[in-house]
C-alpha cells in the first residue's frame, strides 16, 4: 500500500503554517524592526 497525503494525514485541529511562540521572558537582543521610533 502506498501514503495517500488527501485521506491519511488526520489532525484533531488545524495547525497553521508556523506555530504560535509563547514569550517567557524579555527578549535579550532586539531585532532592527523591533526597535521603538525615533523622535525627532
């Protein structure tokens, strides 16, 4: 018998492409968009 990917693969829920981060704790270092604005 060969994987059929349409009917074999179940999931209880659908998961997204990228699953979700639970943050616990401050990040270390910031990423250059996660910098706050600069004021003029």
């Amino acid at each position: 018998m060969c994987n059929d990917d349409n009917t074999d693969n179940r999931f209880l829920k659908p998961l997204g492409r990228f699953p979700a981060i639970e943050e616990d704790e401050a990040p270390y270092r910031l990423l250059c968009n996660e910098y706050p604005p600069a004021k003029d």
